[in-house]
C-alpha cells in the first residue's frame, strides 16, 4: 500500500531480558545469547524455575516515585519502551486528538494483584487494569485520540500493531504508540502454567530451556517486558523527513473456534491467518522472503504452526526463526517484541537464527535458520501470533521503499 493511508514504523523501543533497546535485543538474537536464567517466583525462593526476567529495571528516568507507587511493574515496563520509541520517532509530530494508543496485555497488574490480596490499598484497582499502561502513555504523551487495550493472550501485542494500522487506514489517526507488555513473573502464573504441562520447570541448562521446534523441547520459558512501536502515516513521515524503519503493509486476524488451549492441529486458523494478511499487504507468499514464527516451544503450538507455514508456503522453504528461543515468552508483549524484531529484519536484510536447536523435530518440515544469521533479500516479511483462546495474528512487514 503506497497511498496518503500506508504505515512507516518511525520509533522502535524495547524492555526485556533480552536487551534493554532494539540494538541489545538484535544483539542477543545473532549471537544466541539467551536471556533464560534460573529465576524465583517467589520470595521465599520455593518456585524457581528457568524465566527471562528485566534485570536491573530502574523506571526513575521515566517515572517519578509518586508514579512507581501508582504503575504495576508491567505498566512501568510500558511506559519506559513507549517512551523510547516516541523519542527514537523524533516525537508525535501531529495534533494530540490525531495521535493514537493501542496496547496490548494478557495478564494485566498481576504482580499488584497477588501482591495485595488480602491488604489492598487504595490504588490496588488502578494498578489492576489491563488499560492502565494505556491511559499512562496517553497521559504522558498527550494522546486524545483513540486510547485502547487488547487483550488476546499470547495474541495481544499483534493486535495492537495490527489494530492500531488500521486506525491509522481507516483515517482515524495519524499517528499510533502501539504495543505489548505484560510482566507475569509471580509464584501463581509459574505454577498454573507448568501444572499445566506448557512451561518448563526443570532442565540441566537453564540458558538453553526455550528451544521451540527442537525435538526434545519442553514447553515455553515465561518472560516478562514491553515493546511499542510508533506507527505514522507514511506521506506524513515522508514529509518531516523521518527516519523510517520499515513499512506496515498487511494485517490478518481469525480465531479457531477449536478449543480454549489446544490449536487446531492442522493450523486452519493459522493459515488463514497468514493468508488474510498476505492478501491484505497485496502481496503472495512466493514473495515473502522470512517468516517470524510464533515457536513457543509447545509441542501442539509448534506441530500445528510447522503445519501452517507448510500450507502456506508448500514446497517452497521459506526461512523461518523462532525468537522465544532468546527472548523467552512474554505472552501479551511476545508480538509486539517479535515485530520490532521483524522490523529490525527487514531494516538489516537478515534472518536471526534459532538459538538451541539440537534437532530439529522431524514433523516440522521446516527450513529453520541456525547457527548464523542469514542474508535475506528485500521483500515482506511475515510475523506470527498464535494464543490460547484459539486467537491469530499477522503481520507483514517491508521496506521503507514499498
């Protein structure tokens, strides 16, 4: 799409395990530094498994005390990666009821919901809401123009990129802070999910723990942080003279209808997924030149997305790489995070690979990047978002010279 409505990504900015900006967190992926590490749930030191948590977060350049006190953790995150992305924009150049805030979240104020329970105070509500780190980057920036929160588990940070292109198509915006965070590292969210046999709890290395698409993968490692992206119309950022990443060029989204946890085991959703957003960039997938998947590292997730990406693409072995394996998964931040990755893909020609991969399971018929990172040519690129609730997303993204 080149008309007065396509979308340049002007503004990148990142917070998690993994880097503490886009150059760290590209970093990490060439090199397979993995920000898995043994991590305790809980003070007591009585959960403690494999996780990528933020190490040495400190928001006092962001927040003043007073504000810490108001923000979950996950919204701290938030407002630290948005505010990195606004300035890496140059600013919001256009009037506040034209800007925009979409936010993505799974779990919300989780770490202030099981910190107060049973002695709440009388910001516990506030800190609770899934739309806080919204209203504080709205707040922050000036934004009254539309200001919302997806919530769409594993999904939502798609979404919000996804959702807030289309603001900006339908003429409802001109400028978007858009993004995931979710921050759910608590003693609860650890047991609920390895009792549910999707997390790993144990393993001899816990740098290596994620290993999406491997043959002896045990299940996703939980991650905590926030990535936003600023979205603008692209005859505007041309105007001004913006740097410009890269463009937003398709958006897909369908649900399975199949079941609450499981994928469909043949990825139909996921296919149409993939299809609805090619079609949507007006483009095919002979021409997609990289596909960043979703790769929890689950065997149903990965079974059924191996089987999408072959649907999809049929004989032709597109380059595939699975990021969580580095970064871990952040559940509502994971596709925020993994399309600035695809952006930065796009903006330096190259494939990360997949770190962790010792063989590759035989029933993901897939061509998986590994060992060194892998020229790619100009061409859209394709980022995945598959989530419990049977909720798809897409994206695809190009060059700034679409």
């Amino acid at each position: 799409m080149t008309g007065p409505h396509a979308v340049a990504v002007t503004g990148l900015g990142v917070r998690c395990g993994a880097g503490a900006t886009p150059e760290e967190l590209w970093e990490s992926l060439v090199r397979c530094r993995s920000a898995s590490t043994l991590h305790a749930f809980d003070d007591e030191g009585t959960v403690v498994h494999p996780a990528c948590p933020m190490p040495r977060f400190d928001p006092a350049g962001y927040l003043t005390v007073k504000e810490m006190r108001r923000a979950d953790r996950s919204v701290q995150l938030a407002l630290c990666a948005a505010a990195d992305a606004v300035e890496d924009a140059g600013g919001l150049h256009v009037p506040s009821r034209r800007r925009a805030v979409v936010t993505g979240t799974g779990y919300g104020g989780v770490i202030s919901q099981e910190s107060g329970i049973g002695h709440p105070d009388v910001l516990y509500a506030p800190r609770l809401m899934h739309n806080a780190g919204a209203y504080w980057i709205s707040d922050r920036f000036g934004v009254t123009g539309p200001s919302l929160t997806i919530s769409t588990a594993c999904a939502s940070g798609t979404h919000a990129v996804g959702e807030a292109m289309q603001m900006i198509r339908a003429g409802s915006a001109d400028v978007v802070v858009a993004g995931g965070h979710d921050s759910p590292l608590t003693a609860t969210t650890a047991l609920a999910f390895g009792r549910a046999g999707a997390m790993v709890t144990q393993c001899e290395d816990p740098a290596a723990a994620s290993r999406p698409f491997d043959a002896g993968r045990q299940g996703f490692v939980l991650a905590e942080g926030a990535a936003f992206l600023v979205l603008e119309r692209l005859d505007l950022a041309r105007a001004r003279g913006a740097r410009i990443h890269a463009t937003l060029t398709g958006y897909g989204r369908t649900s399975d209808a199949h079941h609450l946890t499981a994928p469909h085991p043949d990825g139909l959703g996921a296919v149409a997924c993939m299809e609805l957003a090619l079609a949507d960039a007006g483009t095919t997938a002979d021409a997609v030149t990289h596909v960043n998947a979703h790769g929890t590292g689950t065997e149903l997730n990965d079974l059924a997305e191996a089987r999408a990406i072959a649907t999809v693409f049929g004989s032709r072995k597109v380059p595939v790489t699975a990021p969580k394996a580095v970064t871990g998964h952040g559940l509502g931040l994971a596709g925020a995070l993994e399309a600035v990755i695809t952006v930065m893909s796009v903006r330096e020609g190259l494939a990360p690979p997949t770190a962790h991969l010792t063989r590759l399971d035989p029933r993901c018929e897939l061509d998986l990047v590994t060992g060194e990172p892998r020229k790619i040519p100009d061409g859209p690129v394709i980022s995945n978002s598959f989530a419990f609730g049977g909720h798809n997303a897409c994206v695809v993204l190009d060059s700034p010279h679409v």
